[in-house]
C-alpha cells in the first residue's frame, strides 16, 4: 500500500522520500485536486494527506478528496510548518489507531456472531425436545428429532466453551 500527499510545496519530494523511507511505504505526490482524484480512482491508498493550504482555500475540493478517499485514511497537515519527523509521527498514529478500531470491530462482530448462534441453537434444541415430549410424534419422526436434539446439544457445548480453551483466536 501507499500514502498520497496532496501538495503543491516545494521540496514536497524529498519530504516524500523521507516519509517512505522511515514508513517503509510508497508515497505519491499530487499537485492538487484533479491529480489526487485522478489518483484516488487509479487505486486504493493507506492515507491522504492534504495540504492544510489546499483545504483552506479551497475546502470544496478538500471535501472531495476525503470523499474519494475510500478507505485511505484523511489527514490535513501543514506542510509548510511540519518537519517530516512530525508528519511521520501523525501517520504513524493514525495507523496504529486504525489498527486499534479495526481490532475492536472484529473482537465485537465476533461476540455478536456468537451471541446470535448461541440463541439460535438454544432455540433448536428447546424445540427439539419439546416436539419429542409431544404425544403424537411417529416413531420416525421422533428418530429424527433425537437426532436433531442430539447434534443441537453438541454445537451449544461446543460454542460454550471459550475459543482460548480450543486454540482459536480471533484476528
């Protein structure tokens, strides 16, 4: 992946080359707005810094940059007074804080997932059973709901036990 700096500064390459070299990521550089959208519909971006100078005097095109950003995360910097060591530092933290969100995000899409088939497999094995204490049930059907009972019982103590105790972790 890559960064694209939105700057029309000069020494923006160097800035450039230092900021890859310390990341150990590509960075590209655009002149101003129809570049960087030009290259925000080419391919996908971890960040988009914008040039605080850009954003102010045009915060239109500013606007239209982060929303063409798609997942790259938007940053605006000044560029005429932050050093390379400051900016490296700011996109530093804003991937690290992605990281983090991203890593919440799962940790809960993965508890809902199991709060969600928890239920559903109580309900299954609860209708299960209560179809098999029935008193009109024919021998083959109640075969087939033992059988439903049964495998219902097996996946409830499985997603019981916690993920640590079977050696799954949740990326």
């Amino acid at each position: 992946m890559s960064i694209l700096m939105v700057t029309g500064i000069e020494g923006a390459q160097n800035c450039a080359a230092t900021v890859g070299k310390q990341l150990g990521l590509d960075v590209e550089i655009a002149q101003g707005r129809k570049d960087a959208l030009a290259a925000l519909r080419r391919k996908e971006y971890l960040a988009v810094l914008i040039d605080e100078t850009l954003a102010e005097c045009d915060p239109a095109a500013a606007d239209k940059i982060c929303e063409s950003a798609g997942l790259a995360i938007p940053l605006q910097i000044n560029f005429a007074l932050s050093g390379a060591a400051r900016l490296i530092r700011e996109i530093r933290s804003a991937l690290h804080r992605r990281e983090r969100e991203q890593a919440l995000a799962r940790r809960a899409a993965a508890a809902a997932i199991e709060a969600e088939l928890k239920t559903t497999v109580a309900g299954l094995l609860l209708q299960s059973q209560l179809a098999l204490n029935g008193s009109e049930v024919a021998p083959p059907v109640a075969e087939r709901l033992r059988v439903v009972a049964d495998l219902a019982g097996c996946l409830r103590r499985q997603l019981s036990e916690p993920l640590a105790a079977s050696g799954q972790t949740v990326h």
